[in-house]
C-alpha cells in the first residue's frame, strides 16, 4: 500500500508545468504566416522554418539575402534558423536565429509563456533586442 501514494506523488511532480514546459513542436510566427518546427538537437533545441507566404507562394524560394554569398543558394524550405541553446524545459539561451530577411544572425533565447505561446528574443547587442511571441500551432 506504501507505493501508491509514492506513485500519485511522483506522476502529481511529472505533471506539474515544471515539467510540462517544452518549447518543441510546431510554432506560428507573427509576420508572413510563418511556421517553424522546433525539435531536440542532442542536448539543445533547433529549428527549421517550414513554411511561409513566400514559400507557398515558392518552395524553391531561395536564401537571397544570406550576408554570405556561397549561402544564398540554399532553399529556405526547411532551413535551420534557430541553433546552439542551452537550457530545458520552458527556457533556453545563448543560442542564435538567424532571418532570412536581412540575411542575419542574432544572439537568442526562447521562452515559454504558458504551453501555447513562446517568446523569442533576438539581439543584435544587449540592449537592442527585439521580442516576438509566438503562437503553438494546433
């Protein structure tokens, strides 16, 4: 009789948002109807863009404005724009995000602001940051 309520205690703390935070899974971006799957990269989070209004309207849309020229090849369909985290769970730094729309790469961290809704954070310098919020997709 002992092991039940040991039981309910451990799945009561397996339950519990601490450990229900997770930023993986696919996320809706607020400009261009955006989508980004993020998914565990060994001990770190990554993630790749999936879609957008300018892949839909292209899927073979291209890398064109990547500030390294031997990059602008590559399709955007699918390209790794978030990298190098280190954090579990609901909140991850240090990493980096890169946007195709100016061809850069920004120090990042992402944040979970209950289950649906995550905030990335890009930085050119500390102070200058930009906060997006992201939305889970359904």
């Amino acid at each position: 009789m002992r092991k039940v309520p040991l039981m309910v205690a451990v799945l009561s703390i397996l339950a519990s948002p601490v450990f229900a935070a997770d930023v993986t899974g696919t996320w809706l971006t607020p400009t261009d109807q955006g989508v980004v799957e993020i998914v565990p990269c060994g001990g770190s989070v990554c993630g790749r863009l999936v879609s957008s209004d300018d892949i839909k309207t292209n899927p073979a849309l291209t890398d064109s404005k990547n500030s390294n020229a031997s990059l602008r090849g590559r399709t955007l369909k699918g390209l790794l724009i978030l990298q190098g985290f280190t954090g579990s769970g609901g909140n991850w730094s240090g990493g980096q995000i890169y946007n195709p729309d100016d061809g850069k790469t920004y120090s990042a961290s992402l944040s979970l602001a209950g289950d649906n809704t995550l905030k990335v954070r890009g930085c050119v310098v500390v102070p200058f940051c930009e906060t997006q919020t992201w939305t889970r997709a359904k």
